[in-house]
C-alpha cells in the first residue's frame, strides 16, 4: 500500500553570554534573591526524600514528527491559489499546532514532481503554491527559508522530503513550465499511466535528482533529507484488467545497457540503478553537510522471501526495485521509515509483526521511526478509530530498536480529526529530544553558561549561553519541586526561559543542557536555590 496518491550557524551561538545576559546579570547580583551553586551537602541522619544534588532522569528521548505533503494540497498550501501571507499563516498554524503537541520534527516536502516549493535554478516552481507551474510567487518569498526558520525557532526540526523520480502527478493541471525536465531531457521521461516518470535507468535523470538535493542541502539549513517509496512508480494494470500489468517503457536505458557489455538481469539492473542513487545520495549529504541526516520512507513489506511467516502483500522488491534489506545492511541511511500503514489486528500485515522484522534488519543500528497512517482517520466507512494510532504508539514505544514514529500526515492532526491530537496529548506530554546519531558524531557540545533569577510568584527565569565552537540546537532543562523532577526543552535561540512552578512546591533545583542539532548532550550545569545573591554557573 502507497502513501495516499541559508547558513548553517549563527556567529551569537558562540563566546558566552551576550552583552544583554551580561547585564541581565549584573542586575541581579545587585538584587541578591536568586541562587548560587553550592557544594552537595551531607544528608542528615534520618532525612528522607531526595538528596540536594541528586541527578535528574534522562532527558526523554524519542523522535515525534510530522509529514507535510505538498502534492495536490494535502497538507499544505491549502489550495493552490492562496497568497503567499495566506500561505505563511497556514504554515505558521501547523508548527504551532506541531509545538504545541511536543512535535520534534516536520518532513515537508519540497519536490512534489521534478518541481519546487523554492527558488531554483534547476527545476521550475511548483503549481501546488501558484496555481501554474513555474509561475513564481507574488510578493516573492521563499517558502522553503521561512519553513526552516519558524521550524527552528520552535525547537522543531526540518528535513526536505523529495520524490526521486516522478515528474508530474496525475492530479496536476497546468502545463509543464519550458524548465522542466520533461521539456528539457524528454528522452528520459517517460509516460506511465496517469503519471510521468524519470526513467532510474537514465543517468541524466539520476544526476538530476542528486543536483536538486545537493542545491537544498547547500543552501539551506535543513536537518535531514528525506526520500519517500517511489522508486520505480506502483504497477499500472491494462486496461479492463485486474491482473495485467504494463511494463515500465524503459526499454532505450535497458538496451544502452546491455550495449555496454552489462550482464544483470533486467530486474536485478532496475534494482541497481535504485541501489546506485541511494548511495550516492548518502555519500554526497554526508560530504557536504555531515550533521544532516539521510532518510528514507518506503513501502512497508519486506523481500517476500524474507518476511515472517503470515505475512503477505505487495512485494516492493520485485514491483518497485527497491532492496530496502540491502540498504540497510550497506548501512546507507541514517534512519528508516517503513509506512507501516496497516491496524495491529490485520494478521497479513499485522503492524507489530512488521515492526519487529524491520529491526530485525537493522543490522546497522540506525535509527527505525515507522510511519503510522495517522491519516485513515477521516470520515469514511473505513476510516480508524484514534485509538489505533496510540496503541500503536505504544508498540514502538515498547520496542528498544524503535527509536520514534513520523504521522501520515500533519492534516490529520492540525484538524483533531476524532479526537486524534486530543487522545495524543497524554502520550507527548513532555517535549522528547531527537535521539543521538552517534555514527555521524558523538562528540558533545560544551555546558552552557546559566544564570537564574527568582521572580514573583515562584516563577523562575533562566538565561543560557553558548559556549565553545560547537552549535548548539536546543536547551534541555530540568527543575525539581518537591520530589518532582519536571523536563523541558527550549530552542537555542530562545536565550531567556520563563519556568513556572506546578503545584504548590517551590522550584529548588534547576538543571540545564546544551544539545547539539545530532541529538548529543552537554555536562549538565546544576544550581541549587537558595536565598542568596545569583552567579553564573562554573
């Protein structure tokens, strides 16, 4: 079953506090009502609760993401003919409503069909923002930058989901813009049902897909490039069958193939040229930007002569040429992101089955976030029941080789579909930090420099600085009040946090991190509240 058919840090992130910390700071000393960092004394006899400087828990750990489908208006735009403000505002709703649910990642896609939802040189803009393909938008923005900055802002990830090769979807209606690559290359686009697809045999049509993802990852300040199951396009049947499939027309790359002495087998070369672009692809994004993460999405059955027994369906390995085992096994993604897309209790694709067979492949260890079909919410006879998708939640959660989950799609839960985000609230009460990748990088970020200050009402307000040459990406930060530790987190922009204390107890231990954009954390700097004058922490 388918999915339903620029700088890159930022010089204030480094040196210490800012001069308006610095002043900040200066204030409160002279104040003398916050806290100082004070050596752990000895528990007295007979004392129960906590001791003073006992280490908070683990920060929460857990990738919480989001696909934005831009093709024919899933997510976003809305429609096709909305203004570029109108646009802005309904992305500015979905990272709000993503922030508010402890979302930590959003995957938006970014080309629908060999076009653009931003300004390039390669291929045309899309018609999903402007109503006409190639037509730019009016006022000029850049929707792409402004995903990436809000994103960040909000301590949200963004990873630019492509489709490789497809290159005009079947819901499309303006003419193809003289740029694309069906006007410029029509050798090796070829028509296939509804659909025109660049031919995985062509080399042209390879090197165009790795050009648009190297331009996005040089240019922008994305954390992931994503790709999804399209390889070879989903079988088009002859018509008035059920059974009869059309052959992909990629009859001139097979014959230029063989004419270069090639041996492979037909299917075994297709699977190549899908094997050829995925390395590739995780080789160039590693070169270029070694802190962005490669993921990919596919269909989500196994090699038929591999599944576990009972399982049966689309075999994505003979249909789509897509040996997903091997990639995983050639370690050529960061993570994977299997749509698993059927309900627990449909035996032949039984969600947790699936789940555990993907593991089992990770002969890697890489990350595993599989894709729920967050989306079968809707108002049809099918349609699933909220608790589907928190049960099956659950099931990763209970799996250690699971490291999160990303929802098809964020429609689903920008609308509360039956309750959808409601029945999720308990499940993402707390933010969760992306999991290290520490394959890429396990070197930590230097602790930060925190300064704390005691306001009316019990609230307490934290400054934090940078330190060293590594980026920092977020905040993590723990208070105790009572017996109670509490965890948050805050993006590395947002220098100044306010906490607020839950219940009656005061807020007497604060505790604050510095994580890098790879998920690594700092020493962990601890103060402890006292009636004294404020310091900076050592």
């Amino acid at each position: 079953m388918a999915r339903p058919r620029a700088g890159d840090t930022d010089p204030d992130s480094r040196g210490g506090l800012s001069s308006r910390a610095a002043a900040t700071l200066a204030m409160a000393l002279a104040l003398a009502i916050a806290c100082t960092p004070v050596p752990a004394p000895e528990a007295p006899p007979g004392a129960t609760g906590p001791p003073p400087f006992e280490e908070p828990p683990p920060a929460p750990r857990e990738f919480r993401a989001a696909w934005v489908a831009v093709v024919a208006n899933i997510d976003w735009p809305s429609r096709r003919d909305l203004a570029p403000a109108q646009q802005r505002a309904e992305m500015l709703s979905i990272l709000d409503r993503a922030r508010a649910m402890n979302l930590n990642a959003i995957i938006l896609q970014v080309r629908p069909s060999a076009d653009a939802i931003y300004p390039s040189a390669i291929e045309p803009w899309s018609e999903y923002l402007t109503n006409e393909q190639g037509r730019a938008p009016h006022p000029a923005w850049d929707p792409l930058a402004a995903w990436v900055e809000e994103a960040h802002a909000r301590g949200i990830e963004l990873h630019a989901w492509f489709n490789p090769y497809r290159a005009r979807h079947n819901k499309a209606q303006s003419p193809l813009a003289p740029g694309h690559v069906a006007r410029t290359h029509p050798q090796v686009v070829k028509s296939y049902g509804e659909y025109l697809w660049m031919d995985p045999g062509e080399p042209v049509a390879a090197q165009r897909t790795l050009d648009v993802i190297l331009d996005v990852v040089r240019r922008y300040d994305i954390d992931g490039v994503h790709i999804d199951d399209y390889f070879y396009p989903y079988p088009e049947k002859v018509a008035g069958t059920t059974d009869v499939e059309i052959d992909f027309p990629d009859g001139p790359s097979w014959r230029a193939y063989q004419a270069s002495g090639g041996t492979l087998a037909r299917a075994d070369w297709r699977r190549q040229n899908v094997n050829a672009l995925i390395e590739r692809i995780h080789d160039a994004v590693r070169r270029e930007k070694r802190w962005v993460r490669f993921g990919v999405s596919p269909f989500g059955l196994g090699r038929p002569d591999r599944r576990p027994v009972g399982i049966a369906g689309f075999s994505q390995y003979d249909k789509l040429y897509a040996d997903v085992e091997l990639w995983m096994r050639k370690c050529w993604m960061d993570y994977l992101a299997p749509q698993l897309y059927w309900p627990r209790a449909q035996a032949p694709q039984a969600f947790g089955v699936l789940l555990d067979y993907w593991i089992a492949q990770n002969a890697c260890g890489r990350h595993l976030f599989p894709g729920l079909f967050t989306s079968r919410i809707d108002a049809s006879a099918q349609s699933w029941a909220p608790g589907e998708i928190v049960a099956q939640v659950a099931e990763v959660r209970r799996r250690p080789g699971s490291a999160g989950h990303i929802h098809f799609s964020m429609a689903a839960l920008a609308q509360n579909r039956a309750g959808i985000a409601d029945a999720l609230a308990a499940e993402y009460a707390q933010p969760a930090l992306v999991p290290a990748s520490p394959w890429i990088d396990a070197s930590p970020p230097a602790a930060p420099d925190v300064a704390v200050n005691v306001m009316p009402g019990g609230r307490v307000e934290i400054e934090a600085g940078a330190r060293g040459d590594k980026p920092v990406a977020s905040w993590a930060v723990w208070t105790r009040a009572g017996n109670e530790w509490r965890f948050t987190s805050f993006p590395r922009g947002q220098a100044r946090m306010m906490l607020r204390p839950v219940g009656a107890a005061a807020i007497d231990r604060v505790v604050v991190s510095a994580v890098d954009r790879l998920g690594n954390e700092s020493r962990r700097v601890a103060l402890e509240l006292v009636p004294t004058a404020r310091t900076t922490a050592p």
